[in-house]
C-alpha cells in the first residue's frame, strides 16, 4: 500500500523505518509521495511558492520605490518653482505675479489633501483619554493614503494563495508571510534612523518617517504572527509517536535549533509590539527606549539565526538591515567627533546651562570647531553628567561662528578666499518637562549663580531644509519653546535681504506666552537683530501674553507689539493676506492644537492665494 499523504497520519518510527524519522532542519522543498516525513509541511520549502513570494517583494519594492519616486520629482519640481521664485523676486516690483495662484487645482490639491489632517482640523493635537494616558496623534490625508496602500497591499499578497489542500495552502501561507516580514524589517530599521538618506533626498521630516516606521513595524509583526501560527497550526495536527499537539510542537522545537531562534526573535517581536503602545511609550519614554534596543537586538538575534542555520534564501536582505544598524553608530559618532573635538586646539565641547524664567534652560554649547546650520535645524544633545547614555533633540535657537582672524583685511591670495571660521557657539532654550529636561533646569537652578559648567557634544544638524528665501511675505507662529525654531530664520532673511540673495519684504513674528518674563529667553539674540539695517522696515514682532501682566522688567525694543491674550490665527492670516507682498508662507511651531489651529486657518485661505503653509513638530 502506498504511504498516505495526510499529515495526520501516525508516524510510528520502526527498526527499519529509522533512517525515515523526520529531519527538521532539511529544508528542501519535496512534495512529493515519497516524502515521508510527516513534518514537511511545517519546515523548510516543501510546499512554499518561491517564485510567488520573490514576485511580490519586488512588487511591494516596486510601490516604496514609485511613491518615493513620484515624491522626489514633486521636490524637485517645488524647488525648481521656488528657485525661479527667488532669483525673480529679489527685485520689488516683481513680487506681484507670484501673489496669486497660478494653477487653481494644485490649491485645492493643497486645502483637501496636501495640507488636511483625516478627520476635519486634528492633526498633531493628541488624543488623549485623560491627563495620563496619550493615545498620539492623527496623520494627514496623504499619509493617511500612503499607509492604506502600504498595509493593503500586504494585506493582498499574503492572501494571494491558489486553492489547493490545506496543510500546502498553510505552509505556502508561512513562506509567504515570513518572507515578507523580514522583508519589510529593511524599511522598519530605515525609516528609524537619523541618518536615513531618504530625509535629505526627499526633504521629509524625521517625524514623518518616525510614523511609517511605527506602522511597518505593526505590519512585521502582523506577518511574523501569521507565519508562526501557520506553523504552529500544521504541525500541531501532525501525529508522531502516537502523539499530536503540543508535543510536536515541543518535538519539532526540541529537534531544530533555526526553530527555537526562529520563536526567541518572534517573543521579542511581541515584546516590542506592545511595549511600544502609545501610552506606554510616553509615559516612560527613557526605559521604553532601552527596552526598545535590547528588544530589536534579541529579534535580530533570532531572525539572522533562523534563516542562517537553514540557510534560507532570504538571508542577504537580514544583512542589509543589520549593515544600516551598524553604519548608524559609526555615522553618529564620526559626526560627533567632527564637531566636538578639535585636534587643532586640543579641545572638546564645552556646555553652559543658565536657569531662565518659565521654568527654562538656556544651553549653550562652545564648540571647538567651526559649524553651520540652515535656519529651522535641531541637534541631538549629549550631557554625560546629566544622562551617561541618551541624547536629545533640540532645536538651535542661535548660533554665531568668530572669525579665526580678528584683523579686517583685504585678500591677497587665493586661499585668502576659503572660509576661515573658528570656534561655533549655538544655544538651545530647553523648557522643564520630565526626565532630561527637568534635570538639566534643576541642575542650573540649584546652582548658586543659576548657571553650570561642563562638558558634552552636539550631533548633527538634522532637518533644517525648509527654505524660506523666495517668499515675499513670511508668518512665523511659534508659542513657548516653539519660538527656538523659527527665531533663526528671522535673521537669515534679514541677511538675505540685504545680501539680495532672500525675497523677503514683510516678515511677522507671532509667539505666544504664558508669561511676559519669558521673553528673557531671547533678549540677548532680540538685541543684536534689532541692530540689523533692515530690521525696522521689514519685521514685525507681536507677542501674545496669555496668563500674565504685560508689564516686564525686561529691556525691550520699543517696536515690539506686545498684547494680552490669546492669537486668533485666522484673523493673523487674513490681515496678511490683504497686504500680501509675493508669495506668502505660513509656518508653525508649537503645541498640537495651536498648530492645528494655524493649518486650519491657512486652509480655508489658500486656494485664495499663493499660500505655502510649513509646520516643524517632533512626535514619538
């Protein structure tokens, strides 16, 4: 009689049916009749279309690379428009045409899915279920679509299975589903890092990123889980030894060490899955993060050695992730050691922290060589004294580079010509939370004269590619810390205007505060831009008192409009618009309802006029 070919069957191992007990670790795809290993449809290739499973990567790697694509031509297509703009516009008289919209539908491509968040007017304002528990935050349409199409399309090709016998059909399932899993990991460990090339080629923000990062992460662990439990369901119906179940389970466990690897880095996968939980993760940001890097180390442990013991044919693409986790450490640290340590000079970083009003910190970081950033950057912080291991992320509110020669003199050579810049200072406005920040204002505050000393290192810059050089009209809103971001650009387009390499002709600050004494947080940098030649006829400054007296013993300039209450942005939008000079651009930095509140203004505004809205926000 012919052997059976249901799985079920209770494979009783004999004396002369020995050289027949089932190899766990042969993964050779047989199908066969004469394949009589009961297991063969919970191990190896036998049953999993290859071909199928290499279609669709290449066609999922098809969708990633068309969306970036598509997103490349419509920065290069911007920046050529906003090139055109600026050499156009330098000259007054040339601002006009660039006032209205030249192509009515891209305004409402804007106002309806550019610029719109899902649901009405939230976007980066969070959800949150009560003081404690932070649910994050919503998307934009785009984004919105983006991770439809992503997760759907995954979706459709782990379902994509001919009809056939069922324990084919689950182990075809399995090699489908884990092959896309670790597929996908490639771009989970990408989109999390700060070195992604993609943010500089793409001009996409680190927080964008930050979101599909989260979300390939939630598909890997989907397919990960569907291509355990359709491991598990096979082997589970198998009889051997007179036994099914669990024990084969445990047999097959005990029998293959690629299969114990395999659920070691499927445990940890779980682990990150829900220790990664919104509410989690912000209220215990530092220890999610530890736990995070131990976890991704433990799931890369069991994923390498899971294909590599059976040598599995998706092996190459773990090396391409596990190269972009170790070129990221040796990237970060090459720019710290470039920045912070001058061999020149013999000398490392050093970092004054002063305690200010509002329960802020000014940091400011002497660097030993010389450092440039585009307005709008952000740097990660290093503060051994403070936290030995972790960084974080601030925005450069200020920065300034002395001259290594202090002589003014007229070049005689050509190498008179290089730029010859000496030490940098750039300064932070850190506002007290918890953790870091709440340290790091204590420490100053605790200190007799409200400020310490010691060394650290700052890495980067990152972001800062948002260029505001063509815009004859420019709104910044910034409130609280908020204003570090948009405070650089004023003096970059003040330099510019004079320079005659910026089209900026009217420029308003918007910052709202808590309290008038807060604006000693950048008294010494309002000082010196006041100074500026064409301060007086170009900027405007108003600040918004919500919670105090306007009356400050802070020396300020004159032409400050200081009032109390909240902003209305509406009202500061179309006020703008009726003296709009070129195009205009609205761009925000603060909490998630107050920049809401500006995109929705700007929204409702922007098939109107040529209206560009920009929004600087940090999420995790």
């Amino acid at each position: 009689m012919a052997p059976s070919l249901d799985p079920t069957t209770d494979f009783q191992p004999t004396p002369s049916s020995a050289i027949h007990k089932p190899n766990i670790d042969n993964v050779k795809a047989n199908a066969s009749i004469t394949n009589l290993d009961p297991f063969k449809f919970s191990h190896g290739l036998t049953g999993v279309n290859q071909s199928s499973n290499y279609l669709f990567v290449d066609i999922l790697t098809s969708t990633i690379f068309t969306i970036l694509f598509f997103v490349l031509c419509f920065r290069l297509v911007t920046a050529t428009q906003r090139y055109t703009r600026r050499i156009s516009t330098i000259v007054l008289f040339k601002q006009k045409f660039w006032e209205s919209n030249g192509y009515k539908p891209w305004a409402y491509i804007k106002k309806y899915f550019l610029y719109a968040p899902i649901l009405n007017t939230r976007h980066n304002r969070e959800i949150r279920l009560s003081s404690a528990v932070n649910m994050g935050t919503l998307p934009t349409r785009l984004q919105f679509l983006i991770l439809v199409v992503y997760t759907c399309s995954n979706i459709a090709y782990c379902l994509a299975i001919p009809k056939q016998p069922e324990t084919q059909r689950l182990a075809e399932f399995r090699g489908r589903c884990g092959a896309l899993a670790v597929f996908n990991m490639i771009f989970t460990i990408l989109f999390a890092l700060r070195n992604n090339p993609f943010i500089w080629m793409l001009n996409i923000s680190y927080d964008t990123f930050s979101l599909f990062h989260r979300w390939t992460a939630r598909i890997v662990f989907l397919e990960m889980l569907a291509h355990v439990f359709a491991w598990m369901y096979n082997t589970y119906q198998v009889k051997y030894n007179g036994m099914k179940g669990w024990h084969s389970i445990n047999w097959v466990l005990a029998e293959s060490l690629s299969y114990r690897w395999g659920m070691a880095g499927f445990v940890a996968v779980t682990f990150l899955f829900f220790h990664s939980f919104g509410p989690l993760r912000h209220a215990f940001y530092e220890t999610f993060l530890n736990l995070h890097r131990l976890s991704i180390i433990v799931t890369l442990a069991g994923v390498y050695y899971h294909l590599a013991k059976h040598a599995l044919p998706q092996l190459p693409w773990v090396y391409v992730f596990i190269a972009f986790l170790a070129a990221e450490p040796l990237i970060r640290t090459a720019r710290i050691l470039h920045h912070n340590f001058s061999f020149k000079r013999k000398a490392w970083t050093r970092v004054y922290i002063e305690a200010l009003p509002g329960e802020a910190s000014r940091v400011t970081f002497e660097l030993p060589r010389s450092w440039r950033a585009n307005p709008g950057s952000y740097v990660h912080v290093y503060l051994p004294r403070i936290a030995l291991w972790s960084s974080h992320p601030f925005s450069v509110a200020w920065s300034c580079q002395e001259p290594t020669l202090q002589k003014e003199s007229l070049p005689t050579s050509l190498n008179d010509l290089k730029s010859k810049q000496g030490p940098t200072t750039i300064s932070c406005i850190v506002r007290a939370r918890t953790g870091l920040t709440r340290t790091i204002y204590n420490k100053a505050s605790a200190s007799k004269e409200g400020r310490v000393e010691f060394w650290g290192a700052v890495e980067g810059p990152y972001g800062g590619f948002h260029s505001l050089d063509s815009y004859g009209t420019v709104v910044l809103f910034a409130a609280g810390v908020g204003i570090t971001h948009q405070f650089s650009f004023i003096r970059h387009l003040l330099v510019g205007h004079v320079n005659h390499t910026a089209a900026a002709q009217k420029i308003l600050l918007i910052w709202s505060i808590q309290d008038i004494k807060m604006l000693k947080w950048i008294q010494p940098w309002l000082a010196e831009i006041t100074n500026l030649s064409s301060f007086q006829s170009l900027v405007r400054i108003r600040i918004h008192v919500s919670q105090s007296a306007v009356d400050c013993d802070v020396m300020l300039p004159a032409s400050l409009d200081i009032r109390r209450g909240r902003c209305d942005p509406q009202e500061i939008v179309d006020q703008e618009l009726l003296s709009q000079t070129g195009a205009m651009v609205v761009t925000v930095c603060g909490p998630g309802a107050y920049s809401d509140s500006v995109r929705a203004a700007v929204r409702r505004r922007v098939s109107l006029r040529s209206v560009d809205f920009i929004e600087e926000a940090f999420s995790y």
